[in-house]
C-alpha cells in the first residue's frame, strides 16, 4: 500500500507544471533534455519515498510489538474445544448479514483476537466459527461494537452463572 501511495504521490508532483529556474535558452542536446526529465522526476519522488519509508517504518514496530504478545500455544485444547463448542451449542457464533448469527455448524474453533495480534489461546477468546465465517474473519480484529453485539447474542443461549465475555489479549512484556 506504501508503494502504490508513493507511485500515485510521485505521477502527481512531476505533473505539476514548474516554475522555469532559468530564463535562458532551452536545452539543445538529447543529453540535457534526458538530465533535465531524471532531475524532476527525482525531486518528485524524494518526497512521497521519504513518507513510505516511514509508513513501512512504523508498520514494522507495530508488528513486531504483537510478535512479542504472542501466546506460547497456539492451538487450543481437547478440553478447551469441546468446552467452546458446548457452550455456542455446536452452531457458529461468528455474525452475518443484518448484524445476525450465522446459522451453519460450528467446524473450527477460531481465536476472537486473533493469536498472530497477541490474543490469548484461552476459553475467554475461543469462538465457535463455521469455515466460511472463520476464512472471513482472517487475522482481522473484530471491533469493540462486534464484541459487544457476540458477549449480548451469548446471554441468549449461555447459561446465567458460566461467563459470557469474549476476547482476550495477551500483555505486553
């Protein structure tokens, strides 16, 4: 994506029409013509290059803070899986079109945060997922309004005493 902003930024700035920097003649040989197109089109790129080396920067920081969050174990148990599946009564409790639960069978057992963003490999972060709605999902984080709509659907079918909150991270170190 730094790429693609940094080529779009630098088409836009070496269109930009420049003031002439010398009220002399234009140049006359091919070789001048060619040093005068290499020069603009660097002073174009220097800019939007310098702002995607930054981008790819910061992304790198922010990734490599998650890889320290990271869980030790990475798959759930036996008893964590079928403790999970228990509890959603064996359909997905991922959410579908119009905000609703999906209606097919739960086949994975998907981390609500996702284990590659420092989500804990816990019964608090398990979710009942179907493979459509797990390949869906992806490694994306679902926001706080989609937690909050999974933890109001989960009052409807979890028993009042067992623990209806959804998702957990690890902390940072």
């Amino acid at each position: 994506m730094a790429v693609t902003l940094w080529l779009f930024g630098s088409a836009i700035l070496s269109l930009m029409p420049q003031a002439a920097l010398s009220a002399g003649p234009a140049p006359s040989s091919a070789t001048e013509v060619l040093r005068s197109m290499v020069d603009r089109v660097t002073a174009a790129v220097t800019l939007p290059g310098a702002i995607a080396v930054v981008l790819i920067i910061a992304a790198a920081v922010i990734n490599a803070r998650d890889v320290r969050r990271r869980d030790q174990v990475r798959r759930f148990t036996r008893q964590q899986r079928r403790a999970g599946l228990a509890r959603a009564g064996g359909a997905c409790e991922m959410e579908t079109g119009f905000r609703r639960r999906c209606s097919r069978a739960a086949e994975h057992g998907d981390h609500f945060y996702p284990w590659s963003k420092g989500g804990s490999t816990s019964l608090q972060n398990f979710v009942a997922a179907c493979s459509r709605c797990n390949r869906a999902k992806g490694a994306r984080i679902p926001s706080p309004s989609q937690q909050l709509r999974l933890e109001r659907r989960r009052r409807t079918y979890v028993p009042v005493e067992s623990a209806v909150a959804v998702g957990e991270r690890q902390p940072l170190p």
